[in-house]
C-alpha cells in the first residue's frame, strides 16, 4: 500500500511504497500541508490500483527518479521469471491427468495416514459424488464455477433413504475432499487454487437431548436385563458407542477402577480402529455404579467373550440392532421422546457438570481437547458451574451487608 509520510527535517511530502518486492521513497517538493497531503494521497490511490492491476508504469510517475535504473532491472528481472512460470505451467498442463487419475494418486498416497473408517468414507465419497462427475475432466480444466455448480447440484441429490436430500454436514464433506485433491493438484502443476472464496454451507448446531437423572433411573430400571449393565455403563461414563463396543476385559483395571480407551469399533464393519483423535485414547475413571455393573458383567459373560458387552455369539453389540430392538422400545414404554442412544453421552457431561465437577476432569473423561467444547455445548444446563445465574453476586453483596429497600419502608 502506497503511504504519505513527511520528513521532519524538510517538511516535505513523500510517498512511501513497496514494488516488486522492494521498498521505495519518492520525494516531492510539496509542503506538508492538509492540503497537499489529500492530493498526494489521491495520487498514492491511483497507484495502488495500477500496483494491483500490474499496470504500474514506474517512470510515468518518477520520471526523474534516480531509482528508475533499478526498478527497470527489477521490471526485466520480473519478466523472466513471469515467462520461465509460463512455459513450466504449459509444461505442467499437457501432462496433466484427468481427475480420476489424479484422485486415484492422490488418494493412495494419504490412506496410509488415515483411519480405516475414513479410507471407506473418502471411498464412498468419491465413488459416488467425486468420479461420476469429475472423473473424465482434466484436473487443469475444473474451474471454481464448476465446483460451485456441483455443491448446488449435491443440495439436491437424495440421500440414501431416498426421502430427503443429502444434509449440509454430508455436502461439506464431499467438497472438502475435493477441495483437499484440487488444492494439491494446483500446488502440483502450477495452476490457481480454484476452491478459493468457496464457503461451507451452514450445518445447524449439535442437537442436546440429555436424560434427567431420574430418567436414567427409570431407563435403568425398565431396560431389557440384558442390557442394563451395558446402558449403565454408557449413561455414567460418557462414552462413544463405537468406544465400547470395541471395549475388552484386558482394558479394564478393577484395582485402579480404571478403564483404557483405545480403539472403536464402526458400525457396518465391525473391525476394530484408532479412536477418533489423539485426545480420545484416555483413560475413564469408574464410580461405584459403573464398577459393579462391569463385576456383574464379567462374572457373567467373561468367559464367553473377549469383549466386555457382546452378542450372543460372542461378537461385539451392533448399534443399530440395539437401537432398534431395545432402545426404541424402552423409550417407548416410559413414554419419552425417542432420541439417538448417542444422548447417553451428552447426558454424562450434563450431570458432570451440574454435579460441579472439575471440567478439566471432565474434559479428559469425554475424551475431549480442552474445556472449550463443554462450555459451548452444554453451558445452558450448567448455570451454577458458569455462575452466570446472578447468584454469586448476590451472595456477596449479603455476604458484605447489602440487603434490598423496602418501598413500603419508604412510604
């Protein structure tokens, strides 16, 4: 950006501004005046824009410069780098794969990174929505209104139920694979980042249903008996479905009343995986509830299975079959609104904190980074935790002998 400063010594204008990577001052006769300030820095606009646009002609504006050798050299300089760029970037283009070569290379090259629930959801992706609609295209030749055209077109795709269009989160998804693959290609063959100024479509907030406490109880209670140690355990530890389901008796310390986290198991596969992230393989404490409920389970089915909560087989508890058969059911018979077994998990976090526990310790039960996620997700049930209900500062105003006027004691 093109500056006016004045010399102290002199008092007078000068503009102050960067060109091909070089600083440059050039100064005028002008006085500095409020006056003269504006007009140069009419003229320092101008020059801003023709900076911007390339068309900056250094010597129609210095003509006397004694800097006009230099900026010409710098301005040659420029112009073989520009024109070497050029003929590697037609280099680059003739070779240049189509997008399911590409993604293909692009692809093989991070699976090794990934876990395997996302090398089949990256497969999924790009198999449905990516090929059938980029496949044949030269990466070079993808431009930013065709990704655009293409997240509209994705807004109106069915889903897999063939009742209601892909959700905003799925559409996200999608076109951050493509963006991921386009942004390497245009790293790799000198091309502009066409996914630039592409914004994510607005994904509404995480829906919060967690059970009251005597709900739990209830839902304790009523649940098939089969599944009543398995649902305590969900509802006071907090953790993820796929957590427990891959949870083994080898990962539990009765001594240390300790259980480890790390592994899951993904609904569809039923193979064993990382966890979500680094901060997910933690280690969760057990309350008494929790503790008798794996003593009964191990007496029961430890010799049965490796895992600690399985089917009759032997193998781990499918989610959607308990969902369906058991969950359903037993919301149902009490009469509560059915909602995803996942809110055992909110719910934990919710009595935690109600309950004034430490949210670092929190925190490090849900598996969770920092504090930072339990304050934006579930402040609304934590008003004493937060102290953002006025009843700290009401305390202390009696605490220091502030009682209310009276009006009556007025009249």
């Amino acid at each position: 950006m093109v500056k006016i400063r004045v010399r102290p010594d002199t008092n007078k204008c000068y503009f102050d501004f960067q060109y091909l990577g070089q600083r440059y001052r050039e100064y005028s006769a002008l006085s500095g005046s409020k006056l003269n300030i504006d007009k140069m820095k009419k003229i320092a606009k101008r020059m801003d824009a023709e900076i911007e646009l390339g068309t900056f002609d250094f010597g129609n504006h210095f003509p006397l410069s004694p800097n006009l050798l230099r900026v010409r050299l710098s301005e040659a300089e420029q112009s073989k780098k520009c024109e070497a760029q050029s003929r590697l970037r037609q280099g680059f283009l003739e070779t240049a794969p189509n997008f399911k070569d590409f993604a293909t290379t692009w692809f093989e090259e991070n699976e090794p990174r990934w876990r395997r629930s996302t090398k089949r959801y990256n497969t999924s992706l790009m198999s449905k929505h990516l090929l059938p609609e980029f496949g044949t295209k030269l990466v070079t030749d993808i431009t930013r209104e065709d990704l655009i055209t293409f997240r509209t077109k994705l807004t109106k795709a069915k889903s897999r139920n063939s009742v209601s269009t892909l959700s905003n989160r799925t559409v996200n998804s999608v076109m951050t694979v493509m963006k991921t693959i386009m942004d390497e290609a245009a790293y790799r063959f000198q091309i502009s980042k066409v996914t630039e100024r592409i914004q994510k479509l607005r994904i509404a907030k995480t829906k919060v249903q967690p059970f009251t406490l005597k709900e739990v109880s209830q839902i304790i209670e009523t649940i098939h008996e089969d599944y009543r140690d398995y649902i305590t355990v969900r509802f006071f530890t907090g953790m993820r479905p796929s957590e427990l389901h891959a949870l083994t008796w080898e990962k539990i310390d009765f001594v240390r009343r300790e259980i480890f986290v790390d592994v899951t198991i993904n609904v569809g596969d039923m193979e064993e995986d990382d966890t979500k992230n680094e901060f997910s393989e933690r280690v969760i404490d057990m309350n008494p509830m929790v503790l008798e409920a794996l003593k009964r389970q191990k007496q029961q089915f430890g010799k049965i299975s490796k895992y600690v909560f399985c089917n009759s087989t032997g193998g781990p508890v499918d989610t959607k079959n308990f969902q369906s058969r058991i969950w359903n059911v037993t919301l149902d018979k009490l009469e509560l609104p059915r909602r995803r077994p996942y809110q055992t998990r909110h719910t934990a976090a919710t009595l935690w904190l109600s309950s004034g526990e430490n949210p670092e310790w929190i925190a490090r039960q849900m598996g969770h980074s920092s504090t930072q996620m339990l304050f934006t997700t579930y402040s609304r049930w934590v008003p004493n935790l937060t102290r953002r209900d006025g009843s700290a500062f009401e305390a202390m105003l009696q605490t220091n002998g502030f009682v209310p006027f009276d009006a009556g004691d007025a009249a």
